[in-house]
C-alpha cells in the first residue's frame, strides 16, 4: 500500500552534518523532516576543531560570527617534560588570515557549540529538529521511501522523496539499507575522553603529558569552565570512565598534585576505528558524515568532513527537489567519496603519529585544514581554457577583499553568500553575456564583472556591474592572466571556466543543474 508523501527529505541524526543539511534545505524552502534518536542535544564536546573551510560554510549561512565569538584560534600546546619543564608549540605557527582564505588555522570550539549555533539558525529558517524519534525500517520504491519512525510506544509511517543517513559511527541508516562499513578496529589505539572541570592549569594552553603510561592532553574548550581531557589507555585496561579513573591517570601522568577534576559532563572509551562505506548512495537513500566515514580526533577531520558532504549535498538534492535531472546527485557520491578516503588517511597518520612517537604532533596545513580540497576530476568541472591557470575548474573559489562597487566596498564572499551560481567575470566585453545569462536564468544567479584598478574605461560599464579590483586581491587569488568568466556553484567550488565570450557555455553549464535554467534555454 502507497503512503502519501508527508515530505520531501528525511533526515536521520541531528549531529554537525544533518543539522548543516537542515539549513541548506530550509534556506531553499525544500520541505523536511530532521529526526533524532536522542532526547535531546548532545552536551560532550567530541570534535573541538573547526576547519576554515567549514568556517566558510558557516560564513555563507551567516553565522559564522557567532561561532568566533565562542571559539579561539591558536591555542598553543604546552608540552611537559620529565624533568618538570616545559615547552610551547603553536601549531598553528605564522598562519594569519589572507585575503583570499579570511580563515587561516583551526578554530578551537566544542561541537556542542557549532550545533548549537546551527540549531538556532535551523529555527531561524522555520526549522526543528524532532528529537527521540528513532527510524526503524525502511523500504524504498521508484518514487519514494517509506520509513517506519518510533517515538517512544508510538509507531509511526512516514513517506518522503529521498532519506539522508546522518546518524553518526553506528549509523541505522547504514544498517538498514546494507551498506558495509569498510575497515578496522586498532585494538592498540584506544583512549578515555571527556569534558571535564579542572584547577592547576593555565587556560591559556592546550596541555599534554607523555611517559611510559601513554600521553594525556588537555585542551580548554574556549568560553567555558571545561577542559577535553584525551588519555591513551592499554589495550587490557578494563576499567569504565569515571572522574576517578580520570584523576588517577592525571595523577600518575602529569606527577602533580595541584591539577583536581570535578564535574564531567561527558565520558567516553574511545577506540580507533578507520572505516568508511564504499557507497554514499542506495537508490533514495543517502549517507553523509560518520555514517558514511569515521576519523580519529586528530587532526579535527571528522565533522568537518561530515559538514562539507552535507554542503555538497544540500543544493543538489534542492535542485532535482525543483527539477533538475536526477543524475545530479550522482556527482554526491562520486565528489565525496574519493575525499572522505584521503581524509581518513590524513586522520589516520595522525593518529598513529600520536600513539607511536614521543614527537610533538605536526604541524597543520592546507591538507589537514581542508582548503585544498578540489574536485577537479569531477564531471561538474568544466575547465574551458587551453592552459589553465593555478586555480581551475573543481577549485575552492577563494575570497578577495577590497572589491569597490556602487554600493560601497565588499568581498566576494559576499557575493557569494546564498543559494545561487555567481558568474564571475575579468575583463571587458563581458556586458552582453552576463546580461543575457541573467536573463535566462533569473534569481538562480548572479553576476559581477571585475575590473583591474587601472582599467581605462571602467566608468563605461553599466553601473549594476562596474567592480573595481581596488588592490588586485581577485586577480591575484584566481591567477588570471587574460580576461575570464568562472561560475561558482552554491557551494563554493568553480564549476565553469571559460575565456569564450558567449552565454552558450553559460547557459549549457547551469542547464545540467537548474531546471529554471534548463527550461528558458529550451
């Protein structure tokens, strides 16, 4: 028997990933259901490192000060010695922001927060989560899936288009739909964690002790009382987290007396899985975050990982939601994938790098802080250009500052900011295309076209459009050399990259993405 659909999404788990999918949802004003098995949000920390890549996704869903205000970037390791000395290391060391990478170095802030910020912007875009619901089933045909829901004694039959798996390591999404989760245990890698109150120490520093026991960290969690705690236990070590059990690590492995816990609000035994699924995809049915990957701690990959599939996701399942060949959403999978195995690699090193060298952890860089990350050998890259540039087709599209317009000064996030394509033009004789491709493709997109400072003729252009590069910072971050239109998706990457000046490409570009685009060219 054929249920009536009741929503266009469901979204299981309302963690980092499913909350950041909520909100691109909710802004394009696609109907849906996020669910969560738990009562109520999760008080622990777990992850307490925001990547700037994720701190851009924050910036488009504008609120990204809020997650400032309640973080802090380079906190300092202070590494003890044996002898009872010490020794200071930013690992973060000379990294400052740039005007194309406004976010340079991993903001410290527990994940409790980040979701926290995105729940109230969920509810700021009409947005809930739906807490203590639990899927238990599902069944899927050509045009929907059917899960079954408990909530409590109450059972319940809800019918949707497409279902995204957000919940988390031991994901019930996955489960259900039989996806293996490929990889190991690390018997050898286990570690207690916890937020927990602590005396004695210096809140200015991220504190880490090692001896023959193992090592043990502790990182304060910016505007708060608490610290991390991370200890390395034994593979035979049988005891449960417990506040004692805490103190009698700190105890031996700090050989202090002065440093005294109280009050855990979260405890955990964690254990080094490396893991991933070989598929995002089940016919309706999707996988995004830990569902699909799990990391270690280190390195701070994990919901970062899971933040950036939900952004990749959320405006491609918007666009077939409105239209858009359903083929689009094949690029999910085949985007994500390939980066989640070279993050998990990433996280893994480090890792190992932890539990096996008495060396200080490595230095972070464009690899662990995911700014590099590209999708250049994707079909949606289409790089036009005989010889590309440093920057092409699949690329993050950087920021510049210093953009002077007839409505003041501005960047290009700015710009950017929102559900739309930008076209995005260097040069002259661009006029006509953006026009023309405005006109195709309504509110779906907009455009500004760029001119060098010393442009001669730059008060001929129409007003709408006339930007000055006031200190070169575009050119210079998208290397351009000749005069240049890129289209940068809603999530930040450059799809399209042309020197031809015509809105064909334009316009065959955005017809595989935007039914309105689709619609007008035909």
């Amino acid at each position: 028997m054929s249920h009536p659909v009741s929503t266009e999404v469901l979204i299981v788990g309302a963690g980092p990933t499913g909350l950041t999918l909520a909100c691109e949802l909710a802004r394009r004003n696609v109907p849906f259901r996020l669910i969560d098995a738990a009562t109520g949000p999760f008080v622990g920390s777990r992850g307490k490192g925001t990547q700037p890549r994720s701190l851009e996704v924050l910036d488009d869903l504008g609120v990204v000060d809020q997650a400032l205000a309640g973080g802090r970037f380079h906190v300092p390791f202070r590494f003890y010695d044996a002898a009872g000395g010490h020794q200071d290391q930013d690992l973060h060391e000379g990294r400052a922001p740039r005007p194309d990478a406004p976010y340079a170095s991993t903001l410290m802030i527990p994940q409790w927060r980040v979701e926290g910020i995105l729940r109230d912007r969920l509810a700021q875009f009409g947005g809930h989560v739906e807490f203590g619901t639990t899927l238990t089933d599902i069944a899927q045909d050509d045009a929907g899936v059917t899960a079954t829901l408990s909530r409590g004694d109450i059972a319940e039959t809800a019918r949707a288009h497409w279902l995204v798996g957000c919940d988390g390591g031991r994901s019930q999404t996955r489960r259900l739909l039989g996806v293996d989760f490929i990889g190991e245990t690390i018997e050898t890698h286990r570690m207690f964690v916890g937020d927990v109150k602590a005396t004695g120490l210096d809140r200015e520093f991220w504190h880490a002790w090692r001896n023959e026991d193992g090592f043990l960290a502790m990182a304060p969690l910016p505007a708060t009382e608490m610290y991390q705690l991370q200890a390395s236990i034994e593979p035979d070590v049988t005891a449960e987290p417990s506040l004692a059990v805490f103190q009698q690590i700190v105890d031996a492995r700090t050989g202090r007396t002065d440093i005294r816990l109280s009050e855990a609000t979260w405890m955990s035994l964690w254990r080094a899985n490396v893991r991933m699924v070989d598929r995002y995809r089940v016919g309706r049915a999707f996988l995004a975050g830990d569902a699909a990957h799990v990391h270690s701690p280190a390195g701070g990959q994990g919901m970062n990982t899971g933040i950036q599939d939900a952004y990749n996701l959320g405006w491609k399942l918007a666009a077939v939601i409105g239209g858009a060949e359903p083929t689009l959403l094949n690029t999910y999978e085949e985007e994500r994938l390939p980066i989640a195995a070279w993050i998990l690699g990433v996280s893994n090193k480090l890792t190992t790098r932890t539990f096996n060298t008495d060396n200080p952890p490595a230095r972070r860089d464009e690899e662990t802080l995911q700014l590099g990350i590209n999708y250049r050998d994707g079909r949606l890259a289409c790089e036009q250009r005989a010889t590309p540039g440093q920057v092409r087709a699949g690329d993050r599209a950087p920021d510049a500052p210093g953009l002077q317009g007839s409505d003041g000064e501005h960047r290009l996030f700015d710009v950017f900011r929102g559900t739309h394509f930008t076209l995005l033009a260097f040069g002259d004789g661009w006029d006509d295309v953006t026009a023309q491709a405005e006109a195709h493709c309504g509110s779906c997109l907009k455009s500004i076209v760029i001119h060098a400072a010393d442009a001669h003729d730059a008060t001929t252009h129409h007003e709408k459009a006339r930007t000055i590069d006031t200190q070169g910072h575009a050119a210079r971050a998208y290397d351009i050399q000749r005069d240049t239109l890129l289209i940068v998706r809603p999530d930040g990457y450059i799809g399209l990259v042309t020197e031809q000046r015509s809105v064909e490409p334009v316009l065959a570009y955005l017809a595989m993405m935007q039914t309105e685009a689709a619609n007008r060219v035909a």
